[in-house]
C-alpha cells in the first residue's frame, strides 16, 4: 500500500470516529447544529494528521499546513461565536420535524457522516499534496494559488464581519445588508470560500496533485448549486422581504458593480 492510500484510509478513518463522537454529543445536546464549527477544524485536523505522519519537508508543505491553519481555525471560531447561545439551527430544527423520532438515527448518516465524508474528499488536494510532494523550490503557481487563497480569505472573513455588525444593530431586524461587500455580490463569505479552496487546490498541483481537481470542483458546485447560495435562499425571501429586490440589482456569487434596474 503506498504511503497516499495509507494516509487516505487512515484519514477517514479517524474522521469516521471523530464525526461518531460528536453525533453521540449532539444527542445529548439535542443539537446536531455541533456539526458546523467542526467543519473548518476537520480540514486542520486532517492537514497535520498527513503533514505528521509523513514527515513532510519543503516550503510548499509549510505553507498549504499554515493557509488551511488560518482558514480553518478562523472559520470554526466564527461559527461558534455565531451560534453561542442561539439554539440549533433552523436547517436541523426543520430536519428534526420533518423525521420526527427517527431524526435521532438519520442525522447519522445525512448529517455527520456525510459531512465527514465530503470534509475528506474536498481536503484531497491537502492531503495528497503533503503526502506526496517533493520538497522542490516554490514557483509561480504556487504564488498564483496564494494570492487567490488570500483573496477568498479576505473575502470570506471581511463578509462574515461586516454581516455580525450588521446583525447586532436591532434596527437592521428583518432588513438586508447591501453595503461593503455585500454589495457587489449576495454572498461574499462563499465566494472567499470559493477562492480558498482554488487556491490552495493551485498550490497542492505545484507538488503534483493536480489529479485532485475534483474535489475543488465539488466544493464549487456545493456553494452554489447545494448547501451554500440555493439552500439559503430558498427561504430568505420569506424572512426578508426586501431581498427581491436586492437579488435583481447584485450579482449571486461572483463579485460585479450593481445593476441600476429597478425593483420589479
């Protein structure tokens, strides 16, 4: 067995377990909502995990272990912060109705060990770069892959601010932020995602991972087709009226200048 499959199986092993543990917690919790600031600390988890066990060397190791350090913890901090104190989340409060006393078992497997799975599959350039490259002198993709890292990032933290400042002032209760950010695109924080994930995908091909291109491809699809941009605006119409109108003038995803054309 080569050293990537070994560390491939015994990543999902391990995350196999840890998703095991906090689905028996979030029983005793009665809140699987526990899932969602694990999210960005699986991926740390799983980078030092490949980075340990296979003793990786060179500048590019270094630097895809420290960008999803960055991006990992800070993401997992915000959405604790976020849902301190706030109860579960309406998406697992809705499943929990929906499934009744069976809810208990599925959240099992379409909450926990779903996310595990997918966790792993997306960190595929992560681990097979760490695993993998050798310890070669850092080129211009590997610069190209940091500065789109560092524009999602920048995205992605600036946007998740500036919605906390906005949430916290009860006078914007039921209103829609479209100012900073939030203005050239609907949804800043997945965009920042978006660009994360591409760039460190470009820095794990400068070790030879390019083969992994999958998984970035399936994180974009997720952000805007699945879990990300459609599944929040399903519903957000209804809690905010004067979302219609703000669809119509900026751009879903990718950041673009306002349109001029009025509410309809």
């Amino acid at each position: 067995m080569s050293p990537l499959v070994l560390t491939l199986a015994v990543n999902l092993a391990v995350l196999v377990g840890l998703m095991l543990l906090l689905w028996i917690l979030s029983l005793i919790l009665r809140d699987a909502s526990i899932v969602d600031p694990f999210w960005g600390m699986g991926f740390v988890i799983l980078a030092w995990m490949t980075y340990l066990v296979n003793s990786s060397t060179g500048a590019r190791p270094i630097l895809l272990l420290s960008l999803t350090t960055l991006w990992g913890v800070r993401l997992s901090l915000h959405l604790s912060k976020r849902n301190w104190g706030h109860g579960e989340d309406r998406r697992y409060v809705s499943m929990r109705e929906y499934h009744g006393p069976r809810f208990w078992w599925i959240s099992l497997f379409t909450v926990f060990l779903l996310q595990g799975v997918l966790l792993w599959f997306i960190a595929l350039p992560i681990q097979a770069a760490l695993a993998t490259s050798q310890p070669t002198a850092l080129g211009w993709i590997d610069a190209v892959g940091g500065l789109v890292w560092l524009v999602g990032m920048f995205f992605e933290t600036v946007g998740d601010w500036q919605l906390a400042r906005f949430k916290a002032d009860p006078a914007h209760a039921g209103r829609v932020l479209d100012r900073g950010l939030w203005r050239y695109t609907r949804h800043p924080n997945y965009f920042g995602d978006f660009c994360v994930w591409w760039g460190l995908y470009l820095i794990a091909v400068g070790g030879g991972a390019w083969w992994t291109i999958a998984s970035p491809l399936a994180m974009s699809f997720l952000l805007m087709k699945v879990s990300g941009v459609a599944l929040l605006e399903s519903t957000i119409v209804d809690r905010r009226p004067e979302y219609a109108a703000y669809q119509l003038r900026t751009s879903p995803f990718f950041p673009w200048p306002p349109s001029n054309q009025p509410p309809q």
